[in-house]
C-alpha cells in the first residue's frame, strides 16, 4: 500500500516518488545520533538545531516516532502552515487549497510522513519521510503543488536556484554528492558527483552560487574533512 496524496483546492496532487533506499543524514546505532546526522503569509522558518533534534528525539522509539516529535514542536513555530488530523498530514498550498500527505499504518512496512522545516525563500515545505526503515525527505513546492523526494535534507543556493544534497552511509544510500535546479515547474537532479573513498556522514553547504562545499567524515578512519566543488568543474555526472 502506498501513501496518498491529495489536494484540497484548485491546485492538482501529485504522489510523493518513491525515493533511493536512503536513511536521512547518518547512520548511527543510538535513534539521536540518528537524527543528528539526519513561506508566504506563514510565519518565519526555524529550523532544527542539532541540539533541539537530540532533545526532542531523545526518548523516541524509532525514526517515525521522531519524525512526529519534530512535527509537534515545528508546528508551534510554523502555524498556520500545517495541521494534523490522525494519519493525515495537510499542508497549506499557496494562494489556497492544501496537500495532504497520509500515513499507512502497516506493522510490515509503516509508512509515515512529519512536518520537518518551511524554506520560505522559495515557498517550499520539507516533510520527513519515513518507509520501513528507509528514511528521506520530501520537499512540497506550495505555489505548484509540486512534490519530490530528496535523499537527504537539503542545502539552498544563495541565488534560490539550486539545492544540494549529500547522502552517504555504508547501506541504504545513493553515496553522492547531487545537484537539483529549482524551477516553477519543479525540481529536478542536474548534476551528480560520487566520492572514490567511503564515507560515513556528509552535510553540503554552499560557499557562494556556484560553489558547493561538503563537510564530511571518512568510513575509514572517522577523520573530519572537507571538499569544495564548482558546478562549472570537471567529474560531474549526468543524473541516474
């Protein structure tokens, strides 16, 4: 059983893609480790510290359960943009109408999805997403009702046009470094970049519009270290 998706409204839904077998940020034994690695006419954004993260998701009996944890005190700061009602989640489209994101409650493979951050620079909602054991994010463009699932969380561009995703772990990931340009119509993967060495956790950021840098840590030896890349550069992949 999959998950549905629909709207409230003029705008059309689209179903959430199925994402890679991807698991949020990083992958760690304890759930909070877990969750470390892993708007017009709303109020303003805020999102998630690592430390609000490790609070909220300290006592949480598994990655859906702190998906809604997150949600719960997100919604505080963000009202107005969603709202619970059992296992649907609406989220508010723009100028009206809403998109509504439903849970499957199945002991084989639950499905789940929570309120995660508002990325008002581009009128967008990011949910946490949870499949079995799978975890990714979803991103909701409000003013297209346009949907696409995202690996890991994402960093914007300075100039809004693009995002970056960095999504690396021994299981369960797409091991790259992955390039999306942001458009009316929606977003799409335009570059992509793999590393020739292993590694355990990454987090993208952007230096300036046309540079990305990764902070990242090596499987090999746990080292902490950092690559910057141009778009512009060399080694860049077509999207899979």
């Amino acid at each position: 059983m999959s998950a549905r998706v629909a709207t409230d409204g003029p705008s059309r839904g689209r179903a959430a893609p199925r994402g890679e077998a991807a698991q949020g940020r990083c992958r760690g034994i304890p759930l909070a480790a877990i969750v470390l690695a892993a708007l017009c006419s709303v109020a303003a954004a805020a999102p998630p510290t690592r430390e609000e993260l490790s609070q909220w998701c300290g006592e949480a009996e598994d990655m859906a359960h702190c998906g809604r944890l997150i949600e719960q005190q997100q919604m505080k700061r963000l009202p107005g943009l969603a709202r619970r009602e059992g296992v649907d989640l609406r989220i508010a489209l723009f100028p009206s109408g809403s998109a509504t994101f439903t849970d499957v409650e199945n002991p084989l493979q639950p499905l789940s999805y929570s309120l995660f951050d508002a990325i008002n620079a581009i009128n967008a909602v990011l949910l946490f997403k949870t499949d079995g054991e799978k975890t990714t994010f979803v991103l909701l463009q409000r003013a297209g009702n346009r949907v696409v699932e995202l690996p890991s969380e994402p960093a914007l561009s300075p100039d809004r046009q693009r995002l970056a995703t960095a999504d690396f772990c021994a299981t369960r990931c797409v091991n790259e470094l992955a390039v999306w340009r942001v458009t009316r119509e929606g977003v799409v993967k335009e570059l992509a970049w793999r590393s020739s060495e292993d590694w355990s956790d990454a987090t993208p950021r952007w230096k300036d519009a046309e540079t990305v840098v990764v902070d990242y840590v090596t499987a090999a030896d746990g080292t902490p270290r950092t690559l910057e890349r141009k778009l512009s550069q060399g080694g860049w992949l077509p999207p899979r």
